[in-house]
C-alpha cells in the first residue's frame, strides 16, 4: 500500500464534492455526497494508495456519523493489495 496524507484524501474529496474547508474531523454525513461522488472518491483513493477497499460489507450509513479521518481509518482496514 502506498502513502497518503489525510492532507491529499481531504483535497480528492473537495475535488469530487466541491466542498471547501473540509478538515479531518469535519462529519462525513455533512458533506452529504451522492453515491456516485462516494465511488468516485473511493476510486480515487484506491488508485492513490494502489490497494481495492473491500467495501461491500460496510454499511455506509454507519460512515455518516463518522469524522473524515475515521472514515479513512474504516476503509484502510478493508485494504486488499490490488
């Protein structure tokens, strides 16, 4: 898995929501994304890192009362090396 800064995945995410002034502990649920910006982040996060989330078990929902940061946190656990 590569590296990255809870820096760069902040700036993919104002690139794909076109929210500005997001910090890590902004609440994901308030960013209220549509699923095709989620997947588009997601992806973007995956080709970033080179590793697939294994996502399907995780119930999205649960993500909206989460901050960005423990958002990036759940997902680096469901990392697979692509």
């Amino acid at each position: 898995m590569n590296d990255l800064s809870t820096l760069e995945a902040l700036e993919m995410l104002t690139e794909v929501s076109g929210v500005t002034d997001i910090d890590p502990e902004t609440n994901f649920g308030a960013l209220s994304l549509d699923s095709l910006m989620l997947i588009e982040w997601v992806s973007m996060l995956e080709e970033k890192l080179d590793v697939e989330f294994n996502i399907r078990d995780l119930d999205i929902s649960e993500l909206s009362g989460l901050s960005i940061s423990d958002v990036l946190g759940a997902l680096r656990k469901r990392a697979v090396d692509a």
